[in-house]
C-alpha cells in the first residue's frame, strides 16, 4: 500500500513539474507565423493611411485648379462644401483609379481657412470606404503644418482609431503621429513627384488582437513615382516593431528596402529574417 501510494505521490509530482515547464516555456507573445503576419499587416494599413492622404491631396489640387465640382482622373467625382468646409471623394461603387487600385466609398476632407492653403489643417474620415476590398474606417489628421528652414512643408499626422479591415474581416487598429516632410513635389500638380520624409510612432492593435508599438528607427522615404507603378510607395526606411503584452526586449524590423522601387519588404523576427512581395 505504501509502495502505491509513494508511486502515485511521484507520479503527480512529475505530471505537475512537467505543467509548470510548459507554462514558462510557452511563448506569451504567440506563434511565429502570427507575429509575421501582424508585421505585414501593420505595413499593408499604414499603406492604405498614406495612400488617403495622397488621394486627399489629389483631389484638393484638382478642386483649386478648377475652381468647383470636378469628374476627376480619380474615377471619382469631388464637390467643395463651401459652407462646412468639406470636400467629399465619391468613389461611387467602385472603380481603377490611381496606382492601379480599386476604390469606391467616400473620403471627407474638412480644411480650415480656405481651399488650398497649405498650412491649413486638414480632418479626414471616410463613409464606406474600400481600396482594394480592404475597409478604412477612423479619423487621418493633419495638424501643425508649417514650413521648415529647407524650405519643405512640415506636417503632423495623427491616426485616431484608425482602422484597416481586410477581406477575411481580420482588423489593425492605428493611434499615434506621424511627422511627414514633403521632400518634392509640392504645388505642382503632378502627384507622381510627390516624395515623403516620415519619422514617428504609433500604437496598434493587430490582427491577432494584441496591441504593439510601430516606431520608426529610420527614416522612411515615400515615392509616388512607384506607387504610380503599382508598387509600394515607401521605398527605404526601418520600422521597429514591439509587442506591448510581450517581452519588451523584443524587437521586430520591418526594412522598407535601400531605394528600389519595388512592393518587397523585408522581415527580421527574433527567429529568422525573409522577404515579402507585398499586396498592397
């Protein structure tokens, strides 16, 4: 008796040991594959954030230029609330517009002061608005614009509740500023010769439901010379990616390339380093 009681005692004593090693070895931060798959997620919606913004620009261009309602070259008819101060983007019920991408919904502008100020600030929302069958829902704000020694107009984009809904219905949720520095381009027309400088960092929500950090460690050049190819419009610069409810330690990069234009990214996790096409 007390033979199988001593074996039933160790017996439990080890079945115990071995739960208590899996719970320290087990990984609060996820799998792999989902820690890729936020990394390329978050680069896909703070695409489409940036591809708004040019979108927005475009279309304030086209009104100034022609002085009123226009049928533009984006496939979408744009009208200026001169009473409220909106512009609204109509992209009706879909069609190819610039870059090569499938729009249709809405994008609002409301601006301060008046149309084609470029210090004016800038509010942009969005009424059932897709591109590329990817929802975007949320609040793009662009405040304290201004002009640096360079020359170069200075702006500060912040995210609120910034959302990015995929065709699975899988979301990233953004919050936090961007610094964007128009390098060139500004003011003439041709929205191909629009380049970016960004610098900042964001909060999100991934895919998988788990919040991260977004900051970007080295600059990020935005080209829109490429994104007219039909490629990514960021072409170098380095985001660090962290996991708030994960080790802090932790880091992942997302490297935007040296300067080609192309869609590829490449991916460092703690595990191992590879290379994206992306479907932007």
């Amino acid at each position: 008796m007390k033979t199988n009681l001593l074996k039933s005692m160790f017996a439990i004593l080890f079945m115990a040991t071995l739960f208590l090693v899996s719970c320290e070895n087990e990984d609060p931060q996820g799998t792999e594959m989902e820690e890729e798959q936020t990394l390329e997620s978050a680069s896909v919606g703070e695409d489409a954030s940036d591809d708004a913004l040019e979108i927005a620009y475009q279309s304030e261009a086209q009104l100034v230029s022609s002085g009123g309602r226009v049928k533009s070259d984006l496939c979408a008819e744009i009208t200026n609330d001169k009473v409220n101060n909106i512009i609204t983007i109509d992209f009706g019920d879909g069609c190819v517009g610039p870059h090569g991408r499938t729009r249709k919904g809405k994008i609002f502008i409301a601006y301060s002061h008046e149309l084609g100020d470029s210090l004016a600030n800038r509010i942009i929302t969005f009424g059932d608005y897709f591109v590329n069958n990817k929802g975007i829902t949320g609040t793009i704000e662009l405040r304290d614009r201004s002009i640096n020694d360079a020359g170069n107009l200075i702006s500060v984009k912040r995210l609120i509740d910034l959302t990015i809904t995929f065709p699975n219905g899988d979301k990233t949720v953004f919050n936090g500023d961007r610094t964007r520095e128009w390098l060139s381009g500004a003011g003439d027309g041709n929205p191909a010769n629009n380049v970016y400088r960004i610098t900042g960092s964001v909060n999100g929500i991934s895919t998988t439901g788990r919040s991260f950090t977004h900051e970007i460690v080295e600059p990020i050049i935005s080209d829109w010379s490429c994104a007219a190819q039909g490629n990514f419009a960021r072409i170098s610069g380095v985001v660090e990616m962290t996991k708030l409810n994960g080790y802090s330690v932790r880091k992942r990069i997302v490297d935007y390339g040296d300067g080609e234009c192309d869609n590829v990214i490449t991916i460092t996790t703690f595990r191992r380093t590879y290379v994206v096409s992306v479907e932007n």
